[in-house]
C-alpha cells in the first residue's frame, strides 16, 4: 500500500469512527498514528466521555477482533493471559487463552489492577507474545492495546511504572464535547433504539498490516532527524524534569511523525508532523521533579516550552 492508499483507508475509518463518537478530529487521528505507527495508546479521561465506545469502534472499522478487560484490584495475571486447564477426555493440560488473545484489546482502568497483573501485559505489548507456565503463545496479528486510566478516582489504583507507561507509542484525552456537539450527541441517541451507535467495518482485515508497513516508505530529510533528537535531548535539560525523553522516545517521536505523514498522504515528514505529534508521543514519557507539582508544571507544558526553544528547520 502507497501513501495515497493509507490516506484513502484513514479517512474511510475516521468518518466511520466519527459516525458513533462525538470527539476533536485530532483525538482521532492521534489514536489512528497509534495504530498505523505499530505502537499502543493509552487514554486518560474521565468516565463517560466515549473511551470504550472509542476503542470499539475503532475495532469494528478495521475489521478486527475486539477483546475488553475490565481492571480490577483483584484480576490476576492469569485472567488476562490464560491458563492451562487439564483434558479429562486425555489426560493432558490444554492452554485456554485469555482475552487478551485479540487484535484490539481495551485494557479498561489498567491503574486499577496491581503491579502483577499491568506487568502481565508488559511483555505482550513489546514482543507480541505472553508466556505462560515457561511456554511462549503468540498473539494475533496486528495486536495493539488500548488502554484508559480514570484520572480523578485516584483511591484504590495503582499507578503504571515508567517501564509500562513508555510502551505506549502516544498517550491522549478525548474530553467533554462542545456545546454543538453534545446536542448532536443526544440528536443521535433520540433517532435510534439502541443506546449504543452501531458501526460497520470499512476496511478488510488484511489493509491493516499494510497500513502499518507504509510508514516505512515515507521519507525523513536528515535535518528532521536532527530536529527529533534536538527535541528529545532538550527535554533532558528543562527545568522541572527530573528524567527527560530517553532514546526509545525519541524512536518513537521519529515512527509516530513518518505514521501521521503517511496517514495525511505524503510520502516525507515535515517538522508540522513532528510538532503535532511531539506532544501525545513525549509528555507521558517524562518524570517531572517534586517542585513541579508545587510550581504547577503539567508535562504537556514542558513539551510546548520544549518546542518552542529548540530551532524548526527549513525543509523543502
């Protein structure tokens, strides 16, 4: 598949997406570089603005299976990656998969199950397996995970280590809608049945490995590589930022811009695409010192100071 290709497939699955949820266009295309730069997304929000509705149908409109794992303080790693169940008919232990057995997976509330079971899910969002009993089983192709975190009921959960949370290629909030859209919103629901919007898959099955090979095509001039590293070292060097972007982050900042270059048509990266993706993809990555909390420093500001010092070059 060509750029123009992955442009057609992204703009057919966001007006499907668009159709059930009432959320900024940006959200979406954040979710969807997500998804095409090979990488997982992580959404914070809080309840009722759309996330499970988001997750699914972002599923059905790539024609993929869809799994929900609800998070609880007491779900066990097992209940996750499944487990061995002996075989009466012939003595033998069978593997019973768990429901993270799926393409797209919702990790609903993932901060409120313990270290144990979040580090369950540590191996199959970075290898694509899980290995249960010492035994590797690998997950369906394309897997990604999206999960969401609740950020207002803090009593009870139990916040995602550095190591988890740096899997995540970008990390987003959908929000409250405006005004006109939350009339929409409810304009929808009065001329259907259903509660919940139904959604048709728009793109077969198999468009969605090509989709993730596109970017691969895509072009970066070296002083856009020189502008990502530039991006990713400053952070290192701000005040309030006791740990700054480390290499991976910026591998990532580097796959996430050539995905939303490939996903708007164009076959090389400008330093907008960067720009526009900096944020989602590197503020989630930083740990911020205690003064920060004093000073009311979020991570998304230190991104935007971070952009606004380091120099944007001049591609043709």
């Amino acid at each position: 598949m060509n750029v123009d290709g992955a442009n057609e497939a992204c703009e057919r699955i966001h007006e499907a997406i668009e159709g059930a949820v009432i959320c900024d266009r940006d959200v979406l295309e954040t979710i969807l570089v997500g998804v095409v730069g090979r990488g997982h997304v992580l959404i914070e929000d809080v309840p009722g603005t759309g996330k499970t509705l988001t997750a699914n149908s972002l599923a059905t409109a790539l024609g993929l299976s869809f799994s929900r794992i609800q998070f609880t303080p007491d779900l066990l790693p097992a209940d996750v990656t499944g487990t061995y169940v002996f075989d009466e008919r012939d003595r033998s232990f069978e593997f019973r998969e768990g429901p993270i057995f799926a393409n797209v997976v919702l990790a609903d509330e993932i901060n409120r199950a313990p270290p144990k079971t979040q580090a369950a899910l540590l191996e199959a969002m970075e290898e694509g397996q899980v290995t249960v009993d010492g035994e590797s089983h690998r997950l369906p192709e394309p897997f990604f995970v999206v999960a969401t975190q609740n950020p207002v009921e803090q009593e009870g959960t139990f916040p995602l280590p550095e190591a988890q949370v740096d899997r995540f290629l970008v990390k987003t909030s959908i929000g409250y809608p405006d005004e006109p859209g939350e009339v929409e919103l409810l304009r929808r629901r009065a001329g259907r049945e259903e509660p919940t919007p139904a959604v048709e898959s728009v793109v077969e099955p198999g468009t969605v490995p090509q989709l993730r090979r596109t970017p691969e095509t895509v072009h970066v001039e070296e002083d856009v590589l020189q502008y990502v590293a530039a991006i990713a070292r400053e952070t290192r060097t701000m005040t309030h930022v006791e740990v700054g972007v480390s290499p991976r982050g910026s591998q990532r900042l580097f796959e996430a811009a050539r995905a939303r270059a490939a996903i708007h048509g164009r076959e090389y990266v400008t330093p907008d695409d960067v720009k526009r993706v900096a944020r989602a993809t590197l503020a989630h990555r930083l740990v911020l010192t205690p003064d920060a909390t004093v000073d009311g420093v979020r991570k998304a500001d230190v991104i935007d100071r971070v952009l606004e010092t380091v120099p944007v070059p001049t591609v043709e």
